[in-house]
C-alpha cells in the first residue's frame, strides 16, 4: 500500500503555523505585563473614584462646621 | 367627750413620702429608673469604638439628594439622638471635639424605615500633624488638610476632618486608624498632595507634603464629528517622588470644555463618560493652546453578572478600555446585576459585588468582543 507522502510545503506551513501559535502563547504566558499594568491602573481609578464620591462628604461637612459655629456665636451673644 | 387626733405628718407618712420623691427623682437618673429615649421621626445611637454610649456630641441630618443640612440633634446621657424631620433618603453625620480622643463617623445613604434605630460608631482618633510648604520650603498657611476614613474599602470612603494650616504652615488634626491624608490645594497657585491608605499608630503619625506650583489646563472633550460633549468627567493625576498625586476632577460644560490644575510636567487626564456611551480615555497633558481630546464610541455590551449559581449579583462595574489605556467609572449594575456598558473591540471587565457577604471581584481579562451580551460569573469570569 502506497502511502501518500505530504508535500513538503503544507508541513512547514502547519509547523511555521504551530511555531507561531506557541509563541503567542508563550509569550502571552511569559509577559502579563498589560493585565498588570491595567490592574495598576484599576487600582487608580476605584481610588479616585472613592475620593470624588467623598466629595460630597466634605460639602456637608463644611456647612455642618459653619452651622455650628453659629450656634456657638448665638449661644455667646445670649450670655 | 375629748377625741385625740393623730398628727398630720407622722413618721411613717413622712418615709413614705420620702421613699415615693427618692424614687421619682432616681427616675431621671442615667441608667436608673424608667429611660425615656428622645422621641422623633429618625433616631439612633452614638458609641465609640468599645460599644459605650458618646454623650453630648452634635449629630446632624443631610437630605440624601441636596446634601443639605435639616436639622443638628445633639446626643443625652445614654448616646441616644432624634430627629424631627424627616426625608426619604438621608445621611447622617456624628461629630465629637477634636480633643474627645475620636473622630467623627458617617452613616450614608439610608432610608426612613431605617432611620428608626441608627447605630453610629466612632472610630478612635489617632493624632496626625501636617506640615504643608511650597516648592521653596516656605509654609502655606490656610491650606486645607482633610482626613478620609478609608476603614471601608471601595466607594465609602467620607471626608471626617478638615482643618487649615496655621501660619507655620502646620497642622494638627484627629484621624482615624485607617485613612487618606489630603492637602487640597485651593489657592489657585499650588497642587494638591495626597498620602493614601495610611495606617495611623495609636502614638500619632507626621506627615510633610511639599506642594509644587500647578498651571491651568485649558481643554475640549469632543466626540465623532467634532460634537462637543458635556458632563464628561475629566480628572488631573501626576506622578511625583511620593508616587501618583490627583489634583481634582471637573466635568465638561455644554460646550465640552474644562479647566484643571496640574503639574507643568507629568500630568495625565482622564476623560470618562459617567453614562457609559463613550470609551475612556488617559493621556498625557500638553500645555499651551487648548487641548482636544476625542472619545469613540463603543460597541454595546450587556453584562450580567451572577454568582455562578444562578443568581443575580449586583455589583459595581468596571470596563478597561486598551486603546484608552483608561477604566471606566464603576457603575452599579441594576438589582438583577445587569448593565448596559460600551466596550472596545477588545476589554477587560471587573465587577466588585455590592453584597458585603459576596465572593471577592469577579475580572474577564482580555476578552473579545464578540457577542453583546456578556454573562459575568466566578466561573465565567475565572475569578480576580
């Protein structure tokens, strides 16, 4: 029984091709450098994140001071 | 006949009488006697950090949606306040002395149903002093320094103290064990600067900040066409020895315009678009004639993330932009744990789950877009 032998350019095609597809692989194993940059960067933006919601927070805690600070001025002229 | 009557004040009446006067002035003794709370439509208690009742401390009631101050109760003998006015979503805001050895604690965001019995607990103040001066080594005075109580992770970060700096460009002020150290810059000539995530000893902590000179950041957020996008949220960072520094955000007029203060070198905005309809986008400042900077739009993306069992988990969402190099804002997802986002062709997601009791975030690193629907789960997701 004759075996068809391969021609040689698909094989180097289909090892040029797994050559590349391991590569990548590696390469994507070897470098998760964007993942951390980006996890970095995540970190960055939930922490301005909370400082811009707390915002708010130091509004009312300027006009709290400035009621009270009346009160202790109404409190000082009744005297 | 002679009758003899008896005295009017006997010695037994006059016991009685003195048992019955005793036991209603005990009555209005802290601890003894029947306790009448302070009655009101909202309600609650103040402690400290060892469950004991904080006596004689302002406690104040914000209006959830103006953030405007209703009413200042103050807290008896027993730590216990009431309010009365009411408003169907409120924050609430407890705040000691600064020498009382605690600090002030935020109780946001509730409801009225939950304002019946409000517990509010004070963490212990540790002392911090600030020394603040510019680039030349001269104190700032009246520079505000505000401490964050960043016990709480993510979103509930609050503003506890805010004082200024003296004329020795100094400052001290109570802290909370876990916190952010800020030195707003407001004068329109200096930066801000910023200690993150400090851990404060129970013996205090220093901290020096030297503030460079900023400059004016003059720009435009456009979209496709050149249309001018207004509500973008534009952010300032810049990188010192300290590491990264925020020096505020705005958010663009109906013109699509801003103006940020940043350092002259080193400053990166960062445009995101709250709603989510345009990517987010990070780049590196450049003065001199106004800046334009062009979000895209995304492809839809529905996500929906659960628990991996079936069950929907709400949860505050973020989507990384490569092209952008940016996050998007974290938007919460509806109650069923779906949003609709914008994504580019290539992204990642990150959920954080509202729940307290909930798994730890769920991330889809490097995903393609390849269908506008996404279902976002442990399993899924293949975790953190």
């Amino acid at each position: 029984m004759n075996a068809r032998p391969l021609s040689r350019v698909p094989l180097l095609l289909l090892a040029g091709l797994f050559a590349s597809a391991a590569g990548a692989a590696a390469g994507r194993l070897a470098s998760p450098a964007p993942q951390r940059e980006a996890a970095d960067e995540l970190l960055r933006a939930q922490l301005e994140q909370e400082l811009i919601l707390a915002e708010s927070t130091a509004t009312m805690y300027g006009e709290l001071e400035s009621a009270l600070r009346t009160m202790r001025e109404a409190a000082g002229g009744a005297r | 006949m002679s009758s003899r009557r008896s005295p009017f004040l006997t010695p037994a009446k006059a016991s009685l009488v003195m048992v019955a006067l005793g036991t209603i002035a005990l009555m209005g003794v802290p601890g003894v006697g029947a306790y009448l709370p302070p009655a009101g439509t909202l309600a609650g208690i103040v402690l400290d950090r060892r469950g004991e009742a904080v006596e004689d401390i302002p406690v104040a009631l914000f209006d959830a949606a103006s953030l405007s101050l209703l009413e200042v109760a103050h807290t008896d003998a027993h730590g216990r306040f009431a309010f009365q006015q009411a408003s169907s979503r409120f924050h609430l805001f407890a705040h000691p002395a600064p020498a009382s050895g605690r600090v002030g604690a935020w109780r946001l965001s509730l409801s009225r149903e939950e304002g019946r019995e409000v517990e509010i607990s004070l963490p212990s103040a540790h002392p911090v002093h600030v020394a603040v001066t510019d680039e030349m080594g001269m104190p700032i005075e009246g520079a505000e320094v505000r401490a964050y109580d960043a016990r709480a992770t993510g979103e509930e970060s609050t503003v506890v103290v805010r004082v200024l700096t003296d004329e020795e460009g100094e400052a001290l002020l109570p802290a909370p064990p876990a916190a952010h150290i800020g030195v707003v810059g407001h004068d329109g000539h200096h930066l801000s600067g910023w200690r993150f995530d400090q851990e404060i000893p129970p013996g205090g902590a220093d901290f020096a900040f030297s503030l460079p000179r900023g400059t004016l950041f003059h720009g435009r957020v456009v979209g496709p066409g050149d249309q001018p996008l207004s509500g973008i949220l534009v952010s300032a960072w810049d990188e010192r020895a300290e590491g990264w520094q925020w020096n505020g955000y705005q958010l663009t007029d109906p013109d699509g315009r801003f103006d940020l203060f940043g350092a002259e070198e080193s400053t990166v905005l960062r445009a995101v678009d709250l709603t989510q309809s345009y990517l987010p986008l990070a780049l590196a400042a450049e003065n001199g004639p106004r800046m334009s900077v062009e979000l895209a739009r995304g492809a839809p993306l529905r996500i929906h993330c659960t628990d991996g069992e079936e069950g929907d988990l709400p949860s505050r969402v973020w989507v990384w932009s490569p092209e952008g190099q940016a996050w998007s804002w974290g938007t919460r997802t509806d109650d069923k744990g779906t949003l609709q986002a914008s994504v580019s062709s290539r992204h990642a997601v990150v959920a954080r789950p509202l729940r307290g009791d909930a798994a730890a975030p769920v991330a889809a690193w490097d995903r393609f877009y390849d269908a506008p629907d996404l279902e976002l789960s442990p399993a899924a997701g293949g975790g953190d």
